[in-house]
C-alpha cells in the first residue's frame, strides 16, 4: 500500500458516498479509521496480534464485528479501514486504503467491484 491510498483516508468524512469501480453507489461511509501506522511481523499478522486493542479508540474497537477472523480484525486496524453502511437490511462493508482510488468533496470511489469489499 503507498503512502498516498493510506493518507486517504483521512479525508474520508463520514456520511460521504462510496462508489466502486463500475460506478455503482455501494452506501454510505459510517467510520473511517486511519489506522495505527504500525508495521506487523509475518508472524504477528498471521496469528493475529501486534495491534494493542485497548490503546484504540472505542468507536475503532467497536466498529469492527467480533465475528471477523482475529486476523482480518489486525490487518484492519493497522492499515486502516472506512466502514460502508449499505442498508437496513444488508451488512456493513469495509474498505482497506488500497482499495481506495479517489476521495472528492462528497464521494469516495473505490478501484474495487463491491463484491472485493470485506462483508461483515
């Protein structure tokens, strides 16, 4: 991931629209959490530590399912997510930086089909 897809998310504002890349709104950003900036071991990846999660904030510690694999929570947290609300009836979707494209005033498109998004 470049430095740049990672500082992205930062100018993620909640309530923008996410829009993939056949241009089709996915819903609309509910968190974005630039993550924690800290480099994971092969090992520490793999088993899923490395990340304090009581140093987080509790919106970042909570926004994330506990049914997501103990793995896929770390990479998030460390790399960074925004979290896409897609509906009532449907499940949240997240989103890494790299998947990132383009951040505008009001939108934020992703260089991914929907169905390349995390779903929890």
């Amino acid at each position: 991931m470049s430095a740049v897809q990672q500082k992205l998310v930062t100018f993620v504002e909640e309530g923008m629209t996410v829009i993939d890349r056949q241009g089709k709104k996915i819903g609309k950003v509910s968190l974005a959490f630039p993550g924690t900036n800290t480099t994971l071991s092969g090992d520490q990846a793999a088993i899923g530590t490395g990340v304090d999660e009581a140093r987080l904030s509790e919106e970042a510690r909570l926004s994330l399912p506990l049914a997501m694999l103990p793995e896929v929570r770390q990479r998030l947290l460390q790399s960074g997510f925004i979290r896409i609300d897609t509906g009532l009836l449907t499940r949240d979707r997240y989103a890494l930086p790299d998947q990132i494209e383009t951040v505008t005033s009001d939108s934020v498109y992703l260089g991914v089909d929907k169905d390349e998004t995390l779903k929890f």
